[in-house]
C-alpha cells in the first residue's frame, strides 16, 4: 500500500507547490513509484511545472464521476518514467465544497493506487478541505519562509489541524456528536472541555490521537539575514497544541528555482548543481528516512460527519 504524505502551508507563495514537485522528482530517481496529486483547488498548477500544459483529464473527471477509476486521470510525466501526476481541477464550486461521500471516496481510491509514495499537494491555508485531505495522510509536510507573517500562519494551521483531528476522533462517537457538530474551536482545551461534560476519557483520548501528529517543516528561500527560529516555533506548538514539529530542511533562496519554473522544469531537472538542487536533495534524503518508518494510523478525519468544505 502506498504511503501518502500531504504537503500544506499556512499561506499561499511560500513555494509549496514547487518544493512538492521536485520532491516527487527526487523520490522518483531514489527508485520509488511516486505519484503527485495536485489538490490545491483554485491554485492547481504542478502540470506547469513539468511542461504539461493542457493535462488530458483532471481531477475534477473522476470526482464528478465522468471517469471511474483514478487511474485515468495518471498522467505520466515524461522526464521520469517512475513519476506519475494527477492533475489539479482547477477552482469550481463542486471541487471547493467536496462533501464528505466524496472525500472519503478520493482518499479510499488514492489508497489503491499502485505508489510506492503518492505526495499531496494541499491548497494553502485553513479551510475544511485543506485540512482533511492534509490530515489524511501517514506523514504531514509543512512548508514556509522566514518572513513572520508565513511563520505565524504556519502556526495558525497546525493549530487548527491538530484542533481537527481531536475534534474527529470524538465525533466518530456518538455520545458527544451533538455536543460538537455545530460548534467552533480555538483550542484543543476548549474541545476537551466541552467533551468532558459526556465523557470523563476526553483528556486522554485528545492526547492519544495527537501521539502520532508530528509534521515536518521545510524553510524555503532562506538567506543570511532571514532564518526561522524553529526552536521557538517548536516550544510554541508544543506549548498550545502538544504536538511536536521536525525540521527537515532548509533550501536557499536561489534564482535558479525561478528559471527552472520559467523552464517548465522541476530545479533538480534544470541545473542540478544549484545551492536550491543540493538542499533538495537533502531534504528528499531526509523524507526517505522518515518514510522507512512506521506511520501511525491516521485519522480519518473524512469520514467524520464534520461539516463538509
């Protein structure tokens, strides 16, 4: 079975989506069946990024059923024969608010596929469908810059994602879905709270399900002068949400990232030699360790009757 891990970001422009496409480059020349899944709706753009410039079918042809198996919409990406895409589907009103039936029916099939690793890329910031589809993963890969807006935004949505995947485990319960289907969160300790007055485990159950929450973080354009205080960072979350955060890497601020998009090409491609290719390549090492170990088994936040994005 494939190993899905999901790349998100607290807001859009940090680079995510190039970071996800040369990761999906690197994994592949590692030898790893890799399929890139282009999720961020409004924003769907990976098929650029490998000169695919009118994607035979999207995504949007097997969620609105003119397709029935996720392999149509496979495109395979020329540069590697161990790469695969699924093309984004663009910003429309069916993909923007995807009930929950179809969620849980695109994740059950991306689990079908046979990846070795199938890399997520999620629409930025915090809305319902940003979070589910970077809950449903094994592993959560975070991405920002060292400019402090990025840094607080990328706080804002771990916080709201672990708030989620607390906020599922207790829905999937009956006794306390009515409690919490129609109300809004700001912490962990106020769900808690509210699911004490039913059931006297809610601390504990919280603290179980965020066991295997640790995401990672890359810091992307990163000069001398502009770093991200991770050890901060990481007091931060730990401190309000009790999850933990790994650094996995840092890639430089290099205009060769800006040819290579420019080139239709993933940097690796384009100049493999370039400060950002090496860092890359650290980085994709460094996913490759963590993805050798066992997972945790994931929420399914999908299949939650939250309320659908």
């Amino acid at each position: 079975m494939a190993i899905i891990v999901s790349v998100g970001s607290g807001k859009g422009g940090v680079g995510k989506s190039v970071i996800a496409a040369n990761l999906s480059m690197l994994l592949a020349k590692q030898g790893k069946r890799v399929v890139l899944v282009d999720l961020d709706v409004g924003g769907a753009d990976a098929h650029i990024l490998f000169g695919l410039l009118n994607p035979r079918l999207p995504l949007t042809d097997f969620i609105e059923r003119r397709v029935e198996r996720l392999e149509e919409v496979l495109q395979q990406v020329s540069a590697h024969p161990f790469l695969q895409l699924i093309p984004g589907t663009g910003d429309t009103l069916a993909t923007a608010n995807l009930p929950y039936s179809k969620k849980k029916r695109l994740i059950r099939h991306f689990r079908q596929l046979q990846a070795d690793v199938i890399i997520v890329d999620i629409g930025a910031g915090t809305s319902y469908h940003a979070l589910d589809f970077f809950l449903m993963a094994d592993h959560y890969l975070t991405v920002a810059t060292p400019d402090p807006t990025s840094v607080l935004d990328l706080y804002r949505f771990i916080k709201l994602a672990a708030i989620r995947r607390v906020l599922s485990a207790f829905l999937s319960r009956d006794a306390v879905t009515e409690t919490l289907s129609d109300r809004d969160f700001s912490s962990i300790e106020e769900v808690i709270q509210a699911v004490s007055e039913t059931d006297p485990n809610a601390s504990e159950i919280a603290s179980r399900t965020l066991q295997g929450f640790q995401p990672y973080l890359i810091v992307n354009r990163v000069s001398g002068k502009s770093r991200v205080n991770v050890l901060q960072l990481k007091k931060l979350l730990q401190q309000y949400v009790g999850g933990d955060l790994m650094m996995l890497g840092e890639i430089p601020d290099d205009p060769a990232m800006t040819r290579a998009v420019r080139s239709y090409l993933p940097v690796v491609e384009f100049e493999p030699t370039a400060p950002a290719s090496l860092a890359l390549d650290k980085v994709a090492h460094a996913l490759l360790a963590q993805l050798a170990r066992p997972a945790p088994t994931p929420v399914d936040t999908a299949t939650s009757p939250v309320q659908a994005a």
